[in-house]
C-alpha cells in the first residue's frame, strides 16, 4: 500500500481560493469522501495533511475510517503574523499566542502540530524564495513548546537557512526543502529530521505556460540532484505530494510523486521510501 506524507484535502489543484470558499461556511463532505474514495482506489492507505483552519482535515480523518486509510492532520498550521502561510492557518504575534495556539489545536484533536518557518519557491525566478527564513532562535523555542505538549512538528521550509534551523531544532519532519547545500544535506543525513521534498509541486509546473521553463526546469533538476545526494548521505526521506497545490491532484499526484522520487533515487528508491515512511507513519 502507498502513502502520501503531505496532502491538503482543502485544496483541488486548480483554484486555492474557490477550493476554500467550498469548505468556508461548512465542510464539503462529498469532496472529502469522493477524494478518499479516488485514494483508496489508487492504493493508498496512509495520508497526512499539511493542516487547514476550517476543520477539512478533521472531517477528512473521521471518513477516512471508512475506506482502511489512516490520516493524520494538524489542524491549523501555525504561522508568524506578517509573514507566509495566513491564507490557511492561524497567525500568532507572541510566544504567549503561539502557546494559545498550540492548545487550541491540542483541544480540536490534532495528530501534530504544523509550523510554518519560510516562504515559497518562487517557481518565476530560479533560485529565489518568496520570504526571509525564520530565526534559528525562534524555531528552536516554538520546537521546544510543542514537543513540550507531546507533539511531533512537521515544518513547511524552504531554503538552507530555515531547513538548517529546523535540524538544529529537531523538528520532525522538513517539508519541500529547497535550494539546500551539500552540508545541509549531510546535515539533514546526521539528524532525525525526515525530508519530504515534494517534488511534483515543481515537476508539474513544466509545460504550464503560466511559469518560465528557465526557472522550473533547473529548480527540478537541483532538487532531484539533491534528493540523490541526501540519500547517498544516508538522510531520512519519505513521500508527499502537497496534492491540492497548483497542479498536484488528489491521488494522482501522489503517483507523480513516488515516480519522480524513483527517478531520482534509482533502483534503491522503494528501500529508501520505505524506510522514511517507517518515521513518518511511527512519529505522527
């Protein structure tokens, strides 16, 4: 059976807005059980969710019951005021805020708690991310407030500073992880940390004239490089899609995902999946 570390049931792919508007005033349970349903169709019998503020993730673990497939979710992802990731998830100001947060997750029923410590790749531009990374400083702290709660932290990073903070900070789980060195990689490889690169957010945009093939085709090719290299270094490394972004469909998606992670990784590519996954499905 297949898993799918990083998936959002809010999102469809197409349009991130209209997707949310569905499930503002209430829970789209048809879409849920109708994406489920795809999933277990396809095979796949483990699904995390990257967190919503909605309660999607919620109604998508209780269905999931139905069709044998396990699912963990977050709730809402946690990110700094002013910075990315409000369009999902909830924004603290303080520590005390933070701390506020994490209780009310804890209290909704969360499997773990989602931080949000950089910005996007910027999929115009080769090699440029859309926000400063977050102070090593205050990733180690918010770390230590939610293990403190029994949680394990899955991280939305990208860029060597904010994945080198979040290793430093023992966070669990690195999802995306663009542009990062050779020392971060062996970095990564000497840590606990698993890394969920999400390659098909990049490979799907290729072809889609909404993006520059100058910045998505070399950003693809450095990050299947580094995948290659991270496992050489012997790091942890497991599926996820982030199906529901641009182009990255339910399912489908998923299947993209462990094709491109095949490639990358060659014949050892099963073992190595399977290994990471191990992590993935033990800590969360």
């Amino acid at each position: 059976m297949k898993a799918d570390c990083h998936i959002h049931m809010v999102l469809d792919g197409e349009n991130w807005k209209e997707a949310i508007a569905r499930h503002k005033d209430k829970v789209d349970g048809d879409f849920i059980r109708k994406t489920l349903k795809n999933y277990q169709k396809l095979g796949f019998s483990y699904l995390r969710d990257g967190g919503d503020k909605w309660g999607v993730g919620l109604k998508a673990r209780e269905m999931a019951k139905e069709f044998g497939i396990t699912y963990k979710t977050p709730c809402a992802p946690l990110c700094k005021a002013g910075h990315y990731g409000g369009f999902i998830g909830e924004k603290y100001d303080s520590i005390h805020s933070f701390r506020e947060l994490v209780e009310k997750n804890k209290n909704q029923g969360a499997d773990f708690i989602k931080l949000m410590i950089s910005g996007l790749m910027d999929f115009n531009r080769y090699g440029v991310l859309t926000d400063e990374p977050m102070p090593e400083t205050l990733i180690r702290e918010l770390t230590d407030i939610a293990h403190g709660e029994g949680f394990s932290i899955m991280a939305h990073a990208n860029g060597d500073a904010a994945v080198r903070g979040a290793v430093l900070a023992g966070i669990d789980s690195v999802e995306h992880g663009a542009y990062l060195t050779d020392g971060t990689l062996q970095m990564l490889a000497e840590s606990k940390t698993v890394w969920v690169p999400t390659l098909v957010t990049i490979g799907n945009l290729i072809g889609d004239a909404r993006f520059p093939e100058e910045a998505t085709k070399p950003l693809l090719a450095y990050q299947m490089a580094a995948v290659r290299k991270a496992a050489d270094f012997g790091a942890l490394i497991a599926p996820g899609s982030d199906a529901g972004a641009y182009r990255v469909f339910h399912g489908q998606g998923g299947l993209d995902e462990l094709a491109l992670l095949h490639e990358a990784l060659g014949d050892a590519a099963d073992e190595i999946l399977a290994r990471g996954t191990a992590e993935i499905e033990a800590r969360f």
